[in-house]
C-alpha cells in the first residue's frame, strides 16, 4: 500500500510539473506588443445619447432670443443670459468653425517672419550644423548663422462688421447673423490670424472690439448685448468710410512701419437691403475707396429661406432723364460690393467664404503679374 501511495504521489506531482511546463510556454508564446480594442456598440450608444439635432436647437435658440431681448439692457440677469447663449453658439458652430479654419489655413498664408532660416556670414544665432565644416574648411565657409527670414506667423488685420438695423429684426435673420458672426470669429481665433474687430453700423457705426484686444467670450457676450437691431436706417457709406479710416489708423499703429503691407480684410454680414439711402454715387466712390486703400471687402448676405421675398427678387427703378420712364433693374445687377455671397444656410458659409478669399487672392496674384 505505501508503494502505490508513493507511486501516485509521484504521478501527480509530474502531471503538476507538466502544467507548470504548459503555461510557462503558453505565457512565453504571448506577443509582447500593446493592442487596441473596441467595442462599437458601447460607442455608438454614447454618442447617440450625445448628439442633438442641431436645427431642434436652433429653434430653441430663437425662441431664447425672443425672451432675452425683452430684459432689461444692463440688468445682471440680461449679462447672464447674454454669456450663455455665446457659449450655446460657440457649441452649435464647433464642427463649421474648424472647417472653415482648415480652409482658411490654406489660402490665408503666413506673413510674419518668426522662424530661423538660411545661411548668412552675420545673424543672430548660428547654425550648429554648418560650424563643423566651417573649421574643416579653413574658416572660408563662413555663411553660418541663421536669422528670422521664414514667414510662420499671421499677422492680418480683420474686420467684422454686422448690421444692426432693424430689417434684421426677426428671430430667424438674428439667427443667422449671430451664427455667422460666431464661425468666422472662433475660425479666426484658432488660425490665430493676427488682430480681429468687429463693429455694427445701422445709422450709426459702434466699435464693439477693437483690434489690439484679444478676443474672449467676454467679447462675444458683449456683442450680443450691444446688437438690438433696432436702428432705423443702414448708413453703409458712412460706415464704409469710418471702417476705411479705422483701417488705416491701424496699419499706422504698426511698430516699425509706418506704410506697412498688412493685408486687411472687411467682411460685412447683413442682410444687403437698402444700401442706397445715401445716394448711388457716395456708397459707390465710398466702396472704391477702400478697394484704394487696400482694403478687400466681402459682404456676406443673408438672404433669409422663410422671408415671402428674397433679396433675388428685388428690382430697382433707374431714371434716366425728366420726362422719360424709369428702367426697373433686378436690386443685385446694381449692388455696389464686387465680391459678396448670399447665405442661405449658415453650414454652407466655410465652403463660400472660402471660395471668396481664394478668388480674391488669384485675382490678386493675377494683377501683379
């Protein structure tokens, strides 16, 4: 009996030395290099839960700016409300911001030198790489050092400029301009495009940021607040020529320059109507002034999908001596601004204006050749 008891004792201690065996080798099989895995059912159900409609919010945005407007301007609650609903459009806008930001990367290029480059015999730092050849050359390769000649910053001055009149009063063309207003901002700002204003013109022009602050969402939340629409007319020769002057004022404010080459852009957003009040003539000289000035302007019309009548079915009479009958003309063959997009829908405005600024730039490339 002991000697079987020892026998299966013996047994079972090699079948445990054989799986001890087994899984040292199995372990030692293993690959040793990190895996991923996913599991998309569990994705998608987050991101369904996520995601909203994005044009449900958009109704409940304008019901929101319906009530806001009716508070009292200045009130703590107003201020509050006006903070929350800048941040609700830069949520909404996210995904069109960064498309346009991309398109733009691509057309507006740097102009700042900020990065080292070349091979020169004087500069500010060397290159490290060309000393070892420099000493083996008997010190006649002597173009060693390296200074800030490669553009990689941008440094343009750009405008915002939005209509407060009233013929933007319904909540649907608000919408739209304070959209608007948000993707081309939050583009500039992540492309770091140089300095940005924005201002309102209606029968008066009001700087709401100026050009040496940085935009935050204090900013935006003011423009908000500071946007009624409920000027009665649009002076937009007035505006063209203070905007033309503020233009100016800053290319001078340039440290070092006095006559600099920054490129300056306007781009309005307005609803396009009524822009003659001042007479034909003054809008058009005040529009070629600042085409003068090198001031390249874009006007974005936003031609509202649910108004009974588009900016497309406007027709003007044009009078051409006494006693004869007037012409009547479609409102856009006689529209003053030579480069303009008329904006339907705010998910279109990335393509659009992109497209705008890279015409302006062959056109541009075009002349100076």
């Amino acid at each position: 009996m002991d000697v079987q008891r020892q026998d299966e004792e013996e047994e079972d201690q090699e079948r445990w030395k054989d799986r001890q065996r087994f899984a040292e080798d199995k372990r030692a099989e293993r690959s040793t290099e990190s895996t991923i895995h996913t599991i998309p059912e569990l994705l998608m159900d987050t991101m369904e839960k996520a995601e909203r409609d994005p044009e449900e919010i958009r109704r409940e945005m304008e019901l929101q700016l319906e009530a806001w407007h009716k508070l009292a301007p200045g009130a703590q609650e107003e201020e509050s409300a006006a903070a929350s609903m800048w941040h609700q459009y830069q949520t909404l806008i996210s995904a069109l911001s960064q498309q346009l930001c991309e398109q733009l990367r691509l057309i507006l290029e740097p102009t700042q030198a900020a990065k080292l480059k070349g091979d020169y015999r004087t500069g500010k730092r060397l290159n490290m790489r060309k000393v070892i050849p420099y000493i083996a050359s008997q010190f006649r390769k002597d173009k060693i050092w390296l200074r800030r000649t490669k553009p990689s910053k941008r440094e343009y001055h750009v405008c915002l400029a939005v209509d407060d009149s009233s013929s933007l009063v319904d909540n649907h063309s608000k919408q739209l301009a304070f959209e608007s207003l948000s993707v081309i901002i939050n583009a500039l700002t992540l492309l770091e495009v140089g300095q940005v204003s924005v201002c309102s013109f209606g029968e008066q022009v009001q700087l709401l940021h100026p050009f040496q602050q940085q935009f935050n969402d204090e900013s935006g939340a003011r423009i908000l607040r500071l946007c009624q629409f409920q000027q009665k007319k649009t002076r937009i020769a007035q505006f063209m020529e203070t905007s033309t002057k503020m233009f100016l004022a800053a290319r001078q404010q340039i440290p070092g320059s006095v006559n600099s080459d920054t490129a300056q852009l306007l781009v309005i957003v307005s609803d396009g109507r009524g822009l003659f009040l001042e007479g034909k003539e003054r809008v058009t000289a005040a529009v070629r002034a600042a085409r003068s000035a090198n001031v390249f302007v874009i006007f974005v019309v936003l031609d509202n999908p649910n108004s009974r009548d588009s900016i497309l079915d406007i027709k003007v009479p044009i009078f051409k001596g006494p006693g004869e009958l007037p012409e009547f003309r479609t409102y856009m063959e006689e529209f003053p601004f030579p480069f303009y997009v008329i904006l339907r829908d705010v998910n279109a405005l990335p393509e659009t204006l992109s497209d705008a600024l890279r015409q302006w730039f062959e056109l541009v490339t075009a002349a100076d050749q």
